[in-house]
C-alpha cells in the first residue's frame, strides 16, 4: 500500500501559522494542492504563496470564520471553483481560553465552543457533499490528550476537545458507504503560541512558577519530558489524510511522548 497526496485538495482551517502550517508544508512537499483558511487573509496569502514557492504542490489562501456557516460555505465554493472538489478536511482552528469553572465566563466558554465544535461541524458539512459525490474524502480533527483526559481549568477545552471524537465517529458511520472517512489527532503539549499563552495563565491561577508549570502540568507526564512537534503532528495529518481505505475511519491517535497511552 502507497500512501499519496499528489495533486488532492486539501483545506486546512487555521494553517498560516503552527500545527496547521506545518501540516500543510508536509501536504504540499508530496503534490497536493492546498488551502490555507485562515481569519488573517494576508497572512493566509503570505503562506500560500512561500509553500508554492517550496513546491512540489500549489497553495492558496482564503478568508474563513469557521464559526461563520455563510463565510464556511463561500469559502468551501471558492476552492470548488478553483480546483473542482475536496479531498480533505483539516478542522484545525483552535483557540484556548483557562479558568476554574466557577470563574469561567459564559462568553468565552461559547467563544470557545463554537470554534471548535461548530467549526469542526460546519466545515464537515460544507464539504461531506462533494466528498460523498466523488466517492472519497478524508475528514481530520485536531483534538488534543484532553480529548481523553482532563486537567484543571480547561472545562471549555476539554469538553470541545471530546466532543469532536463524538462528531468523528457519526461522520465515520454516515460516510463510510461513499468512501468518507474522519479521524482525530490528539496531540500533547506542542510549542505554539497557544500553548506559550498558556503558561503564564495557568502559573497565575494555580500559583506556581511558569517553570513548574512546564515541568510538571504540561511535561512531567511524558516518558522524555519533550514537547510533542509540529512535526509529529504534521506525519499523523498525512497518514490519516492519505490512507486509502476505510480500515482506519472513526480512530482517534494520541502524540504525546506518552502523556497519555490507550
């Protein structure tokens, strides 16, 4: 079995910058044509157009608010109109907001919601009827190790990043007949701007050092106190985006040096 990505369409969410750069620059060095979706359009552009630039594939950028169904589907038509389908969904956009959840303010727990779990639907629902009409498609969530564990002050997070494997697996069963299939990347601690925004906001509210934070909230769990990579991510992005069967639909992959094992 050969994996391949040459010359398919693939829309990333969120993917001018962090994991979603990444796995886009590893679906353009194997020929795939690629969507940077992104709510920044100059910055959506500035990396479409260094990715073609890099080849062997073509990228574009587009304008999206995945928690806008108008902005999704316009978005959706765009890329149909350039280059005829989609072949895969990556529903990256992801923000993070933490609290304790007596302090957790109702609008940022909907803010966050809403980007991760309407995005994931909305975007699937954009593109599931042409992937059903072609007969093929590969839908990806990024989830997270909190889509298998918890941690204090991330209730919002947590409960988005497990709603998506509920969501994965309903596209699995309703898809599978036409050759659509979904999957969820659960990542640990990867080294983005998310993440580094993260530590000084949990050292405040757990009262501890940013250190402590590091060493042991975010790596005292792995097996090599090592952040997990763009990288790592990106090669789990292929696997999953070029796999050609349905043998591994509805599964969720953990890459956390070990945070979490199942």
């Amino acid at each position: 079995m050969s994996l391949d990505l040459k010359d398919k369409i693939c829309i990333i969410t969120g993917s001018a910058s962090g994991i979603g750069k990444a796995i886009a620059t590893r679906y353009v060095a194997d020929g795939a044509k690629v969507v940077i979706a992104d709510l920044d359009l100059s910055k959506a552009q500035e990396t479409a157009d260094a990715l073609t630039k890099q080849g062997p594939g073509s990228a574009m950028g587009i304008k999206m608010d995945v928690t806008d169904e108008n902005a999704v589907n316009s978005g959706v038509k765009e890329v149909v109109e350039k280059w005829g389908s989609v072949d895969v969904l990556v529903s990256n956009a992801g923000i993070q907001i933490v609290h304790p959840i007596e302090d957790f303010p109702f609008k940022d727990w909907k803010k966050l919601l809403a980007i991760h779990l309407d995005g994931g639907f909305l975007t699937s629902k954009a593109v599931i009827p042409y992937m059903k009409k072609q007969g093929s498609g590969s839908i990806i969530f990024m989830g997270s190790v909190h889509s298998k564990e918890a941690s204090p002050l991330k209730s919002a997070y947590v409960t988005a990043k497990h709603g998506l494997l509920g969501l994965a697996r309903v596209i699995s069963k309703e898809g599978g007949k036409y050759g659509v299939r979904a999957n969820v990347i659960c990542p640990g601690f990867v080294k983005t701007p998310l993440v580094e925004k993260q530590i000084p906001e949990q050292a405040k509210d757990l009262g501890i050092s940013e250190e402590k934070v590091v060493s042991d909230i975010m790596l005292g769990g792995t097996v090599d106190t090592e952040f997990t990579t763009v990288e790592d991510v990106a090669e789990v992005a292929y696997l999953f985006a070029a796999f050609p069967t349905n043998a591994l639909t509805g599964q969720s992959l953990v890459v956390s040096h070990g945070w979490y094992m199942n």
